[in-house]
C-alpha cells in the first residue's frame, strides 16, 4: 500500500511577519526508495525564525536556496529512519536533520543531518529544543564567544524565544547578571521566575532609558538574536571592550532589501568593541560534546527546557505565525 505523505509548503511569499496564509498543507505518495536512499518518519517539527528569510525570492545563499513557491517549507525536523536502502542510515537511527516540514522525509544522506545517541535519554523533542540546534547555539555562543565572567553583565534579546531561555539561563551559571529584552511584561515576568533570569527589559519608546537602569554599570557581553534597531541601542550601551555575540536577526527577516545598519558604528572604535557572529551549524563536528554538556546540566538540574507545543501537521502555519508574533515561550516544536 503505498504511504501518503502531507506537507507544508509555501503557498505564497510572506510580507513582513508570515502569517497562516503563507503556507498550505498538500498530500502526496512516497515515491518507491532507489538505491542509496531512506525514508524518515517525522515525528517533531522544529519552528525556528531564521528560516524565514530563504522565504524570500531570490535569497538563496551558501546555506540554503530561495524556497521554491508550491514546495515544501525546509526547516529542522527529529526523524526516525523507517526504510533504507543506504547502508549508512539503517531503519530506527534517529535524526536531527534539516528537511521539510512533512509527515516524511526521503534522504539520500547529502542534507544536513546529525545522528542521535541510539537511546534517547530525554523526550524526543528535547533533541529539537534544549539537546538541538537551539540549545546548541546558545551553547556555542556563550562558552566559546561571548564567554561571560562571574559579575558581568549580560543582556540578552529575544530572551523569552527558544535561543534566549537557554543562553539566559548558560549566562546566569557562569556567575553573570543576566538581563533580557522581550516583547510584553508578562514574558518578562515568565523570563524572571521560571528562567532565572536577574532583570526584563520590555521593548518600547525608552529602550535604551530602561537598560540603563537595570545595567547601572553598562553591558560587558550583548547576545543578540533580532538585529535592526535593538543592535544600535545595544552598541550605546556596551562597556568599553565589551562583546556582541550575533546569533540571529530576526527583525530583518521578513525585509527584501537589507536594512540600514547601526548608524552608531564609531563607538564599536571608541569603545575597542567586539563582534563576532556565528552560525551553529558550522560546528557540526562537535555537537556530541555540546549535547553532552547540556545533557549533564539537565541531569544536575541546572538547566530546563521551556517548550511551546503543538500537534499535528496542520497546526504548522499557526506556530511559525505565533512564533513571531511573540505569543510563544521557548522552543516552539508541533508534534506530528
């Protein structure tokens, strides 16, 4: 009997913020396996900001190509090897992979794809959040970037996202004061008495007035995950020799043609700043020793991982809109 497969794909080019309409769900057969390929049961599908700016016509880079109108939507997914005639993938390995947003996936091993410890030893869609790509970019970002000291004072945006819980919560165990910008106060309050972190900032008219005041001796380390205008305000009030650590732009996503830059770069001189943006993926070969650094942080209870959840293939659209009209705390993830 031949397996129906549902997808997500992209319906129509977002403008700005996607939003539900974007996207549409279609069914179609699996084609039968030719050899050197497998077939994955998709069991979690990860929500994440960056990929909306492949979105956009003509934004194909090195990493990915433009999303093709009528395709299904790339993004990560936790999958399970279900059928294979790849000697390299044998049925049941589990799968951190970059595919598409579909019930499932067929491979022949040349996507973006990290193995699984045979045994999961947290839930599944840990391995998406917390044990995944976003836990690993706060990882990487705070223990080999910005590495903050006992003391410093750390401020992080987009701290109530999937990135920002964990770099947050990385930050406040090395000792730092930990300071995050989000979009409402009651995300604030959430970042405050479930992550730990020390200060909220909400965004508004007085952004840089209200750091200020809950950074009266400056930022020495500025995690950013959304860009735009946030980046400037943060450049103003960095510490002299401070660093920016450039995870994500989520601010600029959704626009064609790049924004202005911070007009306030001479203080990056004055100030002998530093900058050093990253991508997680390319540390690939060593995210067995970043999942085991997290891992042991959960088994000694020090760090948690918050998750906004949906199910079912058809509540795709709704998480990726949600997810960046600021109504999701955590991970986002749907379970299909």
């Amino acid at each position: 009997m031949a397996t129906l497969n549902r997808s997500v794909v992209l319906a129509r080019r977002p403008d700005g913020n996607p939003v539900e309409a974007d996207f549409a769900v279609q069914s179609a057969e699996l084609t039968p396996l030719a050899d050197g390929q497998f077939v994955c049961r998709n069991h979690f599908v990860s929500l994440d900001a960056g990929f909306r700016k492949w979105m956009n016509e003509g934004a194909g880079d090195e990493v990915l190509p433009a999303m093709a109108l009528g395709e299904p939507v790339m993004g990560l997914v936790l999958s399970e090897v279900v059928e294979s005639r790849n000697a390299d993938y044998a049925v049941g390995t589990w799968l951190m992979a970059r595919f598409a947003w579909q019930e499932y996936s067929v491979s022949d091993g040349s996507d973006f794809i990290a193995r699984l410890p045979g045994e999961l030893e947290f839930p599944p869609s840990a391995y998406m959040g917390v044990l995944g790509d976003t836990g690993m970019s706060a990882y990487f970002g705070m223990t080999e970037l910005g590495v903050p000291e006992p003391g410093e004072t750390v401020l992080i945006s987009g701290a109530g996202g999937g990135v920002g819980s964990i770099a947050g919560q990385i930050a406040k165990m090395r000792g730092a004061h930990t300071v995050g910008i989000v979009g409402n106060a009651d995300k604030g309050r959430w970042i405050v008495e479930t992550l730990g972190y020390d200060a909220a900032v909400i965004r508004g008219d007085n952004l840089l007035a209200e750091i200020a005041e809950v950074c009266p001796n400056g930022v020495d380390l500025y995690f950013d995950n959304v860009g735009g205008p946030l980046l400037e305000t943060a450049i103003d009030v960095m510490n002299h020799r401070g660093r920016l650590v450039l995870c994500g732009a989520v601010s600029g996503y959704g626009d064609e043609k790049p924004a202005p830059g911070p007009r306030n770069m001479f203080e990056v001189v004055t100030k002998e700043l530093s900058i050093q943006g990253f991508m997680t993926h390319f540390r690939h070969e060593r995210y067995d020793e970043a999942r085991e650094q997290l891992a042991a942080w959960m088994r000694e209870g020090k760090l948690i991982s918050p998750e906004h959840r949906l199910q079912g293939i058809d509540s795709v659209a709704r998480a990726y809109a949600d997810l960046f009209a600021g109504r999701n705390y955590g991970k986002t993830v749907v379970e299909l």
